[in-house]
C-alpha cells in the first residue's frame, strides 16, 4: 500500500491575500515614501481655498470685525480682530497651520512669502491691510507641484 504524501504549498484563499495586502501597501505607501515633498500641492490648495473661504464669510457676517489670514514661511494662520483695521492683538487666533515637506505659499505680486490676506465687508480681498484688490492669480501654492489661487475682483475665490 502506498501512503499519500502530504501536500505542501499555499492555498488559493492564501495568496489572494497576500497579494491584495501587497496591493494595498503599494497604493499607500509607496507614493509617500517617492515623493521630495510630503505635502500635495492640491491638498494645500484646497485647505488654504477653505480657511479663505471662511475668512470672506466671517468678514461679510461680522462687520464690525476684521479678520485676515496671516501667512509667513511656515504657515498660515487665521486671525480676528475687534476693530474694522486689523490692528492691535487678535481676540481670535485659530491654531497654526504649518507648512510641511517644503511647502509654501506666496503672493504672486511682487513674491512675498510673508502677506496677510483679509476681506472687506462686501467680500472683496484686500492685502496686506492696503486697498489694492487682487485679480485673478493671486497666490501661488508651492509644495510637489506649483499650483495658483485665483481671487476674482467680485470675491469669487477658486483654484486653478
């Protein structure tokens, strides 16, 4: 009588497994661990779009307040103040967002990497506290890629 050797190797349900979870690592790790910056160029876009966002419909809301987001070179930071000129200490400092990776945002005119952003009470951007309006591209995002924010002259406020 012949005995039956035991079978050796990996099931099917094995390696569907294993090469999913080789897929899956692939997909999410591997483009972090390639890239020279850790932050997207689009994803630093789209979060200072929604803090300058916030700060047009604060400043259209609260008219007896000023608010302005501060920028320098490592970060931004939303600020309110209890006067219509953006003067003195903020009784509103959210907290800091800090650029990563080599990240950077800068005002297109003149390319200052240090500007404040603040809003009037009909939307419209101003800069740096001065009644020049921004038109079209404005800040330039500076991260992977090199991606602009565009601020109409109505206050229309959009990526490009």
């Amino acid at each position: 009588m012949r005995r039956a050797l035991p079978q050796r190797g990996f099931t099917l349900v094995e390696l569907v497994t294993t090469i999913m979870l080789i897929a899956i690592l692939s997909v999410v790790v591997l483009p972090r661990l390639m890239t020279s910056s850790s932050y997207s160029a689009f994803t630093l876009r789209d979060e200072f779009i929604s803090e300058l966002r916030k700060a047009q419909l604060l400043a259209m809301n609260n008219q007896d307040y000023c608010y302005r987001i501060s920028v320098d070179t490592t970060g931004y930071q939303l600020q309110g103040y209890d006067n219509t000129t953006c003067t003195g200490s903020a009784k509103l400092s959210e907290t800091k967002q800090k650029f990563e990776g080599g990240a950077a945002l800068e005002l297109i005119s003149g390319s200052k990497k240090s500007f404040n952003v603040r809003f009037d009470r009909q939307g419209v951007v101003t800069t740096n506290g001065t009644s020049t309006v921004c038109s079209g591209n404005c800040i330039k995002v500076i991260a992977d890629e090199t991606l602009t924010i565009n601020i109409e002259s109505q206050g229309y406020i959009h990526g490009r």
